[in-house]
C-alpha cells in the first residue's frame, strides 16, 4: 500500500497519517501548500507524480456557518475539489476514500438512525456540497470507499470538547442544545477504522461515529464530569439557543448514524463516547 492523505492538518488527517505509520505502511500527507484541490491540473499532476494505491480524502471546507455566505469557495472545495481527486485516483488507478458526514441528510424528518442508503436531503450548502462530493465519486470511479461521521474531535483544530473546557474556564454556567441528537466521533479511533476499510478492499458506503446515542447538553455533561470542572449545564432547546446566537446554517436535530454497514462488512464499531471522551482528555 502508498497511501496519500489529504487535509494533513486538520483533525482527522493527523491522526490517519498517525495509524499508517504505526502500522509500517507508507504514505504522505497533504494540505493547501502541497497543492489547491479546486486547481485540476495541479491535482492531477501531484497525484500522478506520487502515484498512491489509495488516497483518504479528508480535506475538506467544514465551516458550516460561513458556508451559507461563501457557498462559492465551499462548492469550489467540497465538490470541485473532490472531483479533481477522484479524477486523479482515476488516473493512476488508484482506490478513493471520502470521509463524508451526517449533513448528508435532512435531519428532521425522523428520529430513528439513518441508514447508509437512506434518502438524501441536506438542509445547508456544506451538507449539500458534501453530498455532491459523494455523488463524485460515485460517479468516477468503482474503486471507492464513502465513511460518514458526525460531531468530529481529535487533537487538532477547535472541537466541541475545546470550546467546552475553554468557556469553563471563564463560566459558571453554559446553555447547551437538548434537541440535537447523535454521537461523537474521536478522529484517533475513526481513523483506525479508516485504516482497516482502506486494508479490506471492502467497497461501499460506512458510518461509523463512536457508540452512543446522545444530546450535546449530554456530551457536555460528560465532558465536564470527566475533566472535573463544576460548570453548571443549562439544557435549552435549539430555538432558545438561535435567540441569543443566531446561526447562518441550518442544525439537524437528528444526526444518529446508523452502524449497520460496518456490522455486515464485519467491521468493528467504535468505542463507547465516554471512553473515546476519556482517552482524550488525556490525550490533550
């Protein structure tokens, strides 16, 4: 295997690039000074120079708000951008990983998981260009392998957990969703999956966030019960919250991924959120 990881610096980058080289399998990683996805010849050119058997997509435009009023760069990124890779794995023959996400679908029309097949229906233009990213793929190459995750954190870039043990620093109390339902993702454990369905050849379609069904006013909780800190959790529902901190894009209120595609490719499910949110914090 040689495999090329983009998005290298971002949360999930790191850590692939991280359990590829523990397990002795060459590979590189790559972010924006290596070369521009929206550019397709500079794209096709640095892949076919390197030549991976496999390349894990992470890089990505994730900035959900500022997508609404930017949906030009997001497209040109999230889509474009996607196409180019997958024209370039086309190239040189090689498989495709795109990690994708939850926004994929409506996230209201039901409270039940989705699953890996369901309808698709995005409510934002990130979710909307993710999905078009998918749609890429799909359409270019048989080689190709899509995981979706939902409520990311992992040691780079700003998360969830990070602004929660940065506001408690400076908060007796924090007001947090209790009608947005899902589960957290550690990049470090997803990225292992990433790794073992790259190994597999198995192609298709995954979710696989860490085992849990639960509210961001539960995660922060648990967040601040783990870290010791007394920072008191107001539960307040998604309208009460957009009164004090109005929001460009549209949140699902139901971004449960169902697991059921890893269980029939016999892969196994992530850890437990708690025990992901543990390792973590010591992490950090």
């Amino acid at each position: 295997m040689k495999v090329l990881i983009t998005g290298v610096k971002g949360q999930l980058g790191y850590d692939v690039v991280r359990h590829l080289d523990a397990r002795g399998i060459e590979n590189r990683g790559v972010d924006i000074e290596d070369f521009d996805l929206t550019d397709e010849a500079a794209v096709r050119a640095y892949i076919g120079e390197y030549k991976p058997t496999c390349i894990v997509h992470c890089a990505a435009y994730t900035a959900v708000d500022r997508a609404e009023a930017d949906s030009e760069t997001c497209y040109a990124v999230n889509v474009t951008g996607t196409k180019n890779v997958a024209l370039a794995a086309k190239d040189v023959g090689s498989e495709l990983l795109y990690v994708s996400t939850d926004y994929v679908f409506d996230g209201f029309s039901r409270e039940t998981p989705w699953e890996a097949d369901d309808p698709k229906d995005p409510q934002n233009v990130y979710g909307k260009t993710k999905y078009e990213g998918e749609l890429e793929v799909q359409k270019l190459l048989d080689q190709y392998y899509i995981v979706r995750i939902c409520w990311v954190f992992g040691k780079n870039g700003n998360n969830f957990v990070k602004t929660m043990l940065r506001l408690a620093q400076s908060h007796d109390e924090i007001s947090v969703v209790c009608d947005q339902h899902g589960a957290p993702t550690y990049t470090y454990d997803v990225a292992r999956l990433l790794c073992d369905v790259i190994a597999s050849h198995k192609y298709g379609v995954y979710q696989a966030p860490n085992e849990g069904d639960i509210t961001w006013y539960d995660f922060a909780v648990e967040i601040f019960r783990q870290a010791g800190k007394d920072t008191k959790v107001i539960p307040v529902s998604t309208e009460e919250y957009a009164k004090k901190n109005p929001a460009a894009a549209s949140r699902p209120k139901n971004s449960r991924l169902s697991r059921k595609s890893l269980d029939e490719a016999g892969f196994s499910r992530l850890p437990d959120y708690k025990d992901a949110l543990a390792r973590y914090l010591k992490e950090l």
